[in-house]
C-alpha cells in the first residue's frame, strides 16, 4: 500500500469528518477479505499496517494444539515451540504469509471497500446529525415533486415531505426556501431518512420561538398548541413572571412578531390566548373572539358547557364548528355551546359574578387584521 493512499485518509477525515482510525480499520477488514477471496485461504489472518512507510504484511493466526485437526487454523505445541519454545497450548502463533503479487490486489481492493466505508460513514454522521434535530425546524429548498412526496434538500440530505403534511393552501416550487418540521428520521440500508411537515402543531410553536424571544428564552411558554393548517390556530401561553405580558409578547410591535408566523404560513390566522389552569377561565379565553358569559365544568367528565350571547352563538362556534373544535383541542375540555336563551330554557343561567368576571377580564386574543387597521 502507498503512503500516498495514507495521505489521502488524512484528507479524508478532514474533509468528510470521518475518523482515520475507522477508515484503516474498514482497509484492514477489506485485506482480510481480499486475501481469502484471492488465495483460497480460509485460515484466520491479521493484516499488519504501517501508518509511516505505507507497507503491509499478512499474518496468519493459529492455535497451539496437541493434535491438530486443521492445520490451516491450528498448529501442533511441537511446531510451535520450534518457532518459540515458550508457546503452550491454547496460546496464538502468529506467522508471516504475504503473498508476493498481494500489492496490487489489495490496492484495488481497498479502494473498492474505503469507498463504500466512506459512504456508510458518511451516512452515520448525517443519522447522528438529525436524529438530534427531531421536532426542530429547519430551512430547506424545494428540489422536486412527484405524486407522493416533495423532495426538500436540507443541506446533506434530502428531506420527505408527503402529500399529508403539505398545507392545502400551498403550492410549491423547485427552488422555494420553506420551513420545515423534522418528524421522524429513520435509518434504512440506503441511509437516513427524513420525514418532514408543513402541517404538524410543532411547526407552529417553533416558529413562535424564533420570533419570540421571551419564549426562546423561557419567560413565557407555550402551554398548548391547537391547528388547521393553512386556515386557523389557536395557541394558548403563559408566564410565571406576573411583569411580563405573555399574549403581548407574541403578539409584538404593532403585530410584527405574529405577522412573522403568519406570512410563513401563508395567511394562516392564528389566535394567541392566556392559559390558565381554572378551565373556566381558560375556556373562556380559548373561545375569544367570542365573548363569554359563563362555563359550567364537569369534572369527572372533562366536559364543560359554555354559555354565550345569543348574538354571539353562530361566532363562538365559528364556521363549520372550527372555534369551537379549536378551542376543545387546545384545552383537552369537551364544549358545549349553548345561546343564553337556549340554556334559560334548559333551567341554566349565567351566574352574575361570572358575567362580571367575563365583562372585566382582559381581552386575551389577537384578531390579526383588525390590529394592522
């Protein structure tokens, strides 16, 4: 072997990243092989490399024995001691066996096996690299489309993003930048695969941690996120710091911090709420822009009834039950609407201190268009 082709490890491990010590471990593995294969040897064998000069020498291994039943594994205590006379049985004999036309050879066959080797390692670091990045974001560029999948090139890899992850009220381009969610990486025989989303409720809540710093930094959290890509969300949030407005502070100046989010998402509306741990509260404002009169909880069944204005029904429910369903989903609480005429017929009525509770809380959501005007 040629110094030359150790020079060319030593770039490799520079430039790839891949340790030096694993390429000359797969060479060794590959002589081994090569020797077999070449020579029709089957004896166990070491391969002997010099990492100054580049030469190599192929030793043959054996076994120190009394009687020997395959002289291409095993030696008699008797020859082994003629070569050392301190051997004893079980002991390994190791002896010098290179064959002379074995340079050549053993060139093309590491170059074949360090190729591959290589590839496998390449194809470790990129796994070790996104296995880390599961339920992160990232950027990537659209390279191309089929029936099933588009094809987001996120640096070193190609990312999956399948048709159910793509957002209704998207059309992609070779080319486009988009932001991506990191679902699911797999390792195949083929290498890493990436899944993606444009969809997932995760997408959401790390692009409001781009923009926010408050929530990057920890002073006010995200507590659940509920969505229907590419039409509405609604994300509920919170800060132990009583200081610190947390629907503010997604909000930001005149809207700029969720506007951020929204242009990513291509228009999707997205409501930001204060969470909190009384249901009755947190329903309430999981309802907004809907007002509230009063939320009666069911304990034991995780149900709440929630009672609106008349006027207000068809807004709390919202179209096609969207709200509504919204706000179930953000809160992990059963809703059920009811017009306050409608409960007054069912014997229900609003309590007075929770209309008035109602009537003085804060408003705690972001109607994106209305701010702007």
């Amino acid at each position: 072997m040629s110094s030359e082709l150790l020079d060319a490890l030593t770039i490799l491990e520079k430039e790839k990243g891949i340790s030096r010590d694993v390429l000359i471990d797969a060479i060794e593995a590959a002589l081994v092989s090569a020797y077999r294969r070449n020579f029709n040897q089957a004896q166990n064998v070491r391969i002997d490399l010099n990492l100054e000069t580049g030469s190599m020498r192929v030793f043959a291994r054996k076994e120190v024995v009394d009687e020997v039943f395959d002289p291409r594994l095993e030696i008699s205590l008797e020859d082994a001691r003629r070569i050392n006379p301190n051997y004893q049985v079980e002991d390994v004999v190791e002896m010098e066996v290179t064959p002379k036309d074995f340079g050549r050879i053993a060139a093309q066959t590491a170059k074949q096996v360090v190729t591959q080797r290589v590839r496998e390692a390449e194809r470790g670091i990129i796994y070790s690299e996104f296995i880390d990045r599961e339920e992160d974001i990232m950027t990537g560029i659209v390279q191309r489309l089929d029936s099933k999948f588009i094809y987001v090139s996120l640096g070193k890899i190609e990312a999956l993003l399948p048709v159910n992850e793509q957002m209704p009220n998207e059309r992609y381009k070779p080319h486009d930048r988009i932001k991506v969610y990191i679902t699911k990486v797999e390792k195949t025989t083929k290498g890493p695969q990436i899944f993606v989303s444009r969809t997932h409720p995760g997408l959401l809540k790390r692009l409001f941690e781009i923009e926010v710093p408050e929530i990057y930094d920890g002073t006010v959290e995200i507590k659940s996120v509920a969505r229907e890509a590419g039409d509405r969300s609604k994300i509920s949030v919170h800060s132990d710091n009583s200081e610190v407005d947390p629907v503010g502070s997604c909000v930001g100046p005149k809207g700029a911090r969720v506007q951020a989010v929204v242009n990513e998402l291509k228009g999707e509306k997205i409501d930001i709420v204060k969470w909190s741990d009384d249901p009755v509260v947190f329903v309430a404002n999981a309802l907004s822009p809907s007002k509230v009169l009063d939320v009666i909880v069911n304990e034991d069944e995780k149900a709440t009834t929630v009672i609106v204005p008349d006027y207000q029904l068809s807004l709390a429910i919202g179209k096609r039950g969207q709200n509504a369903r919204l706000a179930a989903k953000l809160t992990s609480w059963k809703i059920d609407i009811k017009s306050e005429s409608e409960a007054r017929e069912l014997g229900i009525y609003p309590r007075e201190e929770m209309i008035k509770l109602f009537d003085d809380d804060v408003e705690t959501d972001f109607d994106f268009d209305e701010e702007l005007e």
